[in-house]
C-alpha cells in the first residue's frame, strides 16, 4: 500500500471517531483525548529512553491535565499538569538511574506539556459556550484539510524545500496549498455564524489554526530528529505514530482556544 493511500485509510477510518467525540464532547472527548495523550506520550519517552523520563509521572500529569480541563476547566487543567513535578518528585527518589535527575525531570515535563497540556487546550475549546462544538470542529477540519492538501502538494509539485534542516519532506508549495486550503476550510466552516460577526474574523482564526499547526509539525520534526527517529511509531501505517498524527493539534488546538475566545468576545 502506497504512502498516501494508507495515510487515506487510517484517516478515513479514524476520523469519524474523532468527529464524533468532538461533536458530542463531555467524556467521548475526554476519553479521547486521555488515550490519545498516554499512547502518543508512550511513543515519545520511547524514543526519549536515553534520557530515562519518568514515564509513569508523565501519563499521570498529561491524563490529570486533559480530564482537569473537561472537569474544572483551565485551572483545574494547570493543576493537573503540576501533578507531573510532584510524581515526578516521588518516582526520582525511588528510582535507580544514572541519567541526570534534572534531565530525566525535563524529559517527563516537557511531554506532558506538549502532549497533555496541547490536548487539553482542545477540551478547553470544546466547552466554550455557545460555539465550542462548532469550534473544534472547525479546528479538526482545517488541520486534517491543510495537512492533506500540503502533502499532496508537496509529493505532486514541491520544489523548494522549507525547512531542511528539520523535515527535509516538506515545501514551500506544499505548505502555501496547505495554508489556502486550511483557512479556506475554516472561513466555510464559520462564515455567516453567530460566533464571528465580521467577514475577515474567520480568515484570522483559520490563519492561526493552520500557522499553529504548521509550527506543531515543525516542532515534532525537530524533536525526533534530535532523537534520532523518522517516526514516532507504527501504529497508524502512512501516518506513523499516534504522536505523527496529532502533532499539529498539540500547537493548533492551544492557539486556536486563545484566538477563539478573542476574536469570539471582540464579534
């Protein structure tokens, strides 16, 4: 099975389910987002297991900062994440490893911030009222229509590499077709709706949404080229790991709240 046909039907089977958990919200989605958060955590200190993180602390942190998000909101969100330094605390105490305690800490954190705390933000953008379906809808929609869009562009015509030095695949055609078809895809999604009462308000939120992810991309790149991996993992075919496939959302997902809740209370 080629690339983009397997990249097709892992999403056209995944997808729906997470349509579904967004449109219905409450558990579906938290539930959602908690396995999401400790199977693409799971990838990470996999591929980070020099640094020795303090794996279980991590799960513990990023599950506490998504389900505190659905329960009490961002503090509650916040509190769960701090979760992670005090597991992280007690499991370095009791461990016996010779990498830095410092650094195994950082490791821990860094994926519970990036993975917990970006999935969390989705939680956050869900439940805001009265749009918040309407919201993470637009937000899923724009990221998988950009993502897909930029690759097609990139395999069909790119030329001109954008970052080589962190992801040689990806073009700067790739990322101005991803960009149009993004916004594109959240003004259709927005236009004419009560959240946004002024035409160019949509454009704003899908720039975001799609530079955001663009970034969130980039970064993963980055980090697993520093690891020394390609992929996160295999569980997804064409789309590697589960972290490969949300890695836009964990930047998209937290920028899009803030810019929500602006653009929303400036309509």
């Amino acid at each position: 099975m080629s690339s983009l046909l397997s990249r097709v039907a892992v999403a056209a089977a995944g997808l729906p389910i997470v349509l579904f958990a967004a449109y219905y919200g409450g558990w579906a989605l938290a539930l959602l987002a908690a396995l999401g958060a400790v199977f693409a955590l799971h990838e990470l200190y996999r591929l980070a297991r020099s640094l020795r993180p303090l794996v279980l602390a991590g799960y513990g942190g990023a599950v506490a900062a998504v389900l505190g998000a659905s329960l009490g909101g961002a503090e509650w969100m916040l509190g769960g994440f701090v979760l992670t330094l005090l597991l992280g605390l007690v499991f370095a105490a009791v461990s016996e490893t010779r990498q830095s305690t410092t650094v195994a800490v950082a490791a821990t954190v860094l994926g519970t911030a990036w993975v917990g705390v970006g999935l969390g933000h989705l939680v956050l953008l869900r439940d805001v009222e009265p749009d918040g379906r309407l919201a993470i809808l637009t937000v899923l929609l724009a990221v998988f229509v950009s993502d897909t869009f930029a690759y097609a562009a990139g395999r069909l015509a790119g030329r001109h590499r954008m970052a080589p030095a962190i992801s040689p695949g990806k073009t700067w055609e790739g990322f101005v077709t991803g960009l149009v078809a993004g916004v594109l895809t959240a003004w259709f999604a927005t236009y004419d709706q009560d959240v946004f009462a002024d035409s160019w308000r949509p454009f704003v939120f899908g720039t975001v949404i799609v530079l955001a992810g663009v970034g969130g991309d980039l970064f993963e790149s980055m980090v697993k080229r520093d690891l020394g991996a390609k992929d996160s993992g295999r569980a997804l075919l064409g789309h590697g790991g589960v972290l490969d496939r949300i890695d836009s959302l964990l930047f998209a997902g937290p920028a899009a709240y803030y810019a929500f809740v602006v653009l929303a209370q400036g309509s």
